[in-house]
C-alpha cells in the first residue's frame, strides 16, 4: 500500500544533522528518517540492513550533489558536504569556509544566509527522488492522450520496463472487468431480478474474478518486487467482495479462466463442478440474506 | 548542429594512445538517456567503441528461448551471460582509448531493478575489471513539470536511470555526469573532461 513520505519539516534536520560529518555517510552519521526514504530504500543491496542503507544513502547524496540544479551554488553544494573541492574527513568549519570560497561569499554571510537554503535545496531534492520511486500496483496506471507516437527504445532495460507496463494495464484491466461482473450481480440482486439472470451474471463474475487472479498470479511473478510476492490476493481483492473460497477452489477457477479464451470456454472447462459452482452463486444469495437481515435488526434498533 | 565527422585533431590523439595502456571509458544512463545517438556519435568521429550492448542480442536470445517474458528467476541467468560477454569485452581490449556502452556495473543497476540482489560474480568482476572513467548520461526527457502526465513507463525508466547509477557508486566510481543535449555537445563535453580535442569544434581543450 503507499506510504506517506517524510515532510519536509522532518527531513531538515536530518540533512543538516548529516552535514555535520558530511560525506561519505555512515550508519551513526544517518537518521532513520534519511535511511527509510523511499529512493535509498529502492537502491539499497540489501534493504534490511542499515549500513547497505547508508551505503545507498551515500550513493544517492553523492549522484544529487553531482547534478546540483543550481548552477551558481553547485560547487558550494559540494564542498559544504565533503566532495571536491573539499575532502573527505574534514571538519564542517573547514568544508564551511571552501563551500563560502567556492560562492564568493563572506563565511558567516555563507553560513546565516546561504547554507540554510542549500540544506533545504537538498532536502527538497532527496524527497523528490524518493517520490520518484512510489511504486504502487495497487493503483491503477493513470493514462492520458498520446501527443505523439511512442517508440521503445531498443535497450533490454526499455524493453523490460514497456513489458511491465504491459502487464499492469491487463492486470488493471481484468481487475476492472471483475470489479464491474461483480457490481452487476449486487445490482441485480439489489433489484430483485430474475434469479437466473442473477446466476448467469455471477458466472460471468467468476470468469472475470478468476482471469483477474490469473493476471495477478502473472505479473506478481514476473515484475512485482519481492516485498509484493505474497500480494495476488491483496490485488484481486480491489475488485471488490466475492465469495470466500477455499485456495484450491480460487486455483481451480484461475485454472479455468487462464486456459478460456471466452466465458464458453470457462463454463465448459468447469462442467460437472457442481460444489464450486454452488460455493461461488450460493454465497451471493447467503451475504445477500444475512445483509438484509442485519440491516433489517439495524432499522428495529433505531 | 554540426553533425560528428573525424577530426584531425582528435583522430591524431586516438592514435597517439592506441600503443599505450588501455584506457576504458564507459557511456551509460537508463533507456531515453540519449546513449545510442552519443555512441553513434563517438562511433562516426572514428574514436573506438562498443557499437551494440550485448544486453540486446542475449535478451533476444532468452526471450526466444522461453517464449514468454523473463521471470525473476530467469534475470540472474541472463545477468550472468551479459556479464560474461561484458567481461570479454573489456579484457579484449588490450591498448589504446575504447568506450565502452554500458559496463559491468549496469548489472547492478538490472539486479537492483527486479530486486534481486548482486551475484557473487558481478561483485568479483566489479572488483577485478574497473573502468577509467564512468560517463553517465542523464536522461532527455524531464518530468518536473507538474502539468506533465508520467506514464508508469516513464517513471520506470527514471527508476532504472537511478538504479544505473547507485550501481556504480556501490562499485567505487565517482561518475561523470553529462547533462541533457545534442550528442555533438555532449561528446565535446566528455572530450573536455579527457583532455581530447573537441571533435566538434576542432580545438584542443585543457
């Protein structure tokens, strides 16, 4: 699930508490604040471990200060954090004085007016680069016109991120699919339809739930990080209530659906599993019922 | 825009250091960076130079051979073979200047992306084969515009960038980072900071 990230009322004073020893990071120099962000986390060799954390911290801090947005006090920027024309080691008094000679400014003008908004500037900087890495499949891919053609680049890295791509939009598709089967059903029961109309839409419903659970079970297994492996359910489950099923029922109409090209296909794929059949209908008229019931006690009590 | 063509200059210098110790410098950056029009670039000022990352053909070649998208556990396998072919790259070259299109270290860049954590061979060989200077590209297209519609694609890609990078920072480079522009400027840019002549100007810088 996404996270809320860091203010940057939070971040301040981890950054300047970090300038204190400046570059290269270590663990003691880092608050937990800098090692959680979403950007170190994402590039840490191994993210449950706080010196492969810092390590990453150290990485992403280096490669920011490297690519300063800000012309007239990149160098400063440097400087201030232990890189050229400073070095590693020295005190924040000597790195002070180079950062204030690299900006042409009075030291004590440097470290009143300037340093301050450098750590801001940096803060700002780490927090954009770990919204860059929000990752959430739990969030359908927003879309929007093409202004033009996109061609992928030929680079195995393009290749594997447009084929991500790919898999998230038919994940998300089939997710919409079973989502919009299953409010159909609670409608027509809502409507007191026909009862047949009501089973044949709660087929339907369990063709879309289960082809939303094989696209689940695929992309979990090719792109999903480690972290979301254990999440098919937790995806399916977006789609909205449906009947509760044991796992080797779920497996079994996720078996059917990822071998039928249409709704006949899944159906006759399925003939002769009366049990299933019953478990997955059945459980629309019971939670209909008990619904009813409990909102019926609800209106005596009021 | 002048298009790169051979440069006297530059061509002398080239051959000045082909009977001296190998220098090997890498040009990276995630998909969009711009890589293949510098490589193009180098390649045309007559300067030697990696043409294609074996990335591609061996990704084919998996692919092909699966028939279906690459799975967490079939990346290790194809990491190993690009590192392979990277390793043979590098201790093919014996003398003189080379470029190189991506290097070993992007290999923790592709593990990182998919979460999987570094082989044992990519460490060693991160160690064993180090490069003179890493050129990283940063990528073309910039979403600070908050109008901008990201695409999960495009977001991706930024990550990959990113993963590139901190790859070489866990492998002990200081990398070089060269901004956002024509390939021209940007191989006038790499020239400056190696001390060649400037292929796209013609004089000699530093």
């Amino acid at each position: 699930m996404p996270r809320k990230g860091p203010a940057l009322d939070e971040v301040v004073p981890a950054v300047r508490r970090l300038l204190r020893r400046g570059l290269p990071v270590i663990p003691s120099s880092a608050s937990t604040v800098l090692l959680d962000l979403r950007g170190v986390v994402a590039r840490a060799v191994d993210p449950a471990d706080v010196t492969s954390r810092a390590t990453a911290l150290d990485g992403t801090l280096r490669g920011l200060l490297a690519r300063f947005p800000d012309d007239r006090y990149a160098s400063a920027a440097r400087a201030l954090f232990g890189l050229p024309p400073a070095a590693p080691g020295q005190n924040l008094t000597v790195r002070r004085a180079a950062a204030a000679a690299e900006a042409g400014h009075e030291v004590h003008h440097f470290r009143k007016r300037v340093e301050p908004k450098l750590i801001e500037k940096v803060t700002w900087e780490l927090l954009a680069d770990a919204d860059r890495f929000t990752r959430s499949p739990l969030i359908a891919p927003r879309l929007a016109p093409a202004p033009a053609r996109q061609p992928v680049q030929p680079d195995p890295f393009a290749w594997e991120v447009t084929e991500h791509e790919e898999h998230l939009c038919r994940l998300w598709s089939a997710i919409y699919a079973a989502r919009a089967e299953l409010l159909t059903v609670e409608r027509l029961i809502s409507l007191h339809a026909d009862r047949t109309d009501i089973l044949r839409t709660a087929v339907t419903a369990a063709w879309r739930w289960a082809s939303a659970r094989a696209e689940a079970i695929s992309y979990t297994t090719g792109f999903a990080p480690p972290q979301l492996e254990a999440s098919v359910s937790e995806l399916v489950a977006v789609a909205g209530w449906a009947p509760p099923l044991t796992e080797a029922q779920a497996s079994r109409l996720t078996e059917a659906a990822a071998g039928a090209a249409d709704r006949e296909q899944f159906v006759a794929a399925l003939h002769g599993e009366t049990d299933l059949g019953n478990a997955w209908t059945g459980a629309f008229f019971t939670h209909s019922a008990s619904r009813a019931m409990t909102h019926e006690q609800n209106g005596q009590q009021s | 825009m002048t298009s790169p063509t051979t440069d006297p200059a530059l061509t002398a210098a080239i051959d000045a250091a082909a009977s001296a110790d190998p220098r090997r410098y890498v040009v990276t950056g995630g998909p969009s960076s711009g890589k293949d029009d510098l490589i193009a670039a180098i390649r045309t000022a007559g300067v030697p130079c990696m043409e294609d990352e074996p990335g591609r053909e061996i990704y084919r070649k998996h692919r092909e051979r699966l028939g279906r998208h690459l799975r967490r556990e079939d990346r290790h396998a194809y990491s190993l073979e690009v590192l392979e072919a990277f390793i043979a790259e590098y201790t093919g070259h014996k003398h003189g200047i080379r470029f190189y299109n991506r290097g070993i270290p992007d290999g923790y860049g592709w593990d990182a992306f998919f979460g999987l954590g570094p082989t044992p061979q990519l460490e060693h060989a991160s160690r064993v084969y180090r490069y003179d200077v890493i050129f990283v590209l940063d990528p073309l297209d910039t979403f600070e515009d908050p109008d901008d519609i990201v695409w999960a694609k495009d977001r991706e890609i930024r990550r990959v960038h990113e993963l590139i990078v901190q790859g070489y920072y866990d492998a002990g480079y200081e990398p070089v980072f060269v901004a956002p522009d024509s390939a021209q400027a940007r191989f006038d840019f790499i020239c400056a900071n190696l001390r060649l002549p400037k292929p796209g100007r013609g004089v000699r810088s530093g």
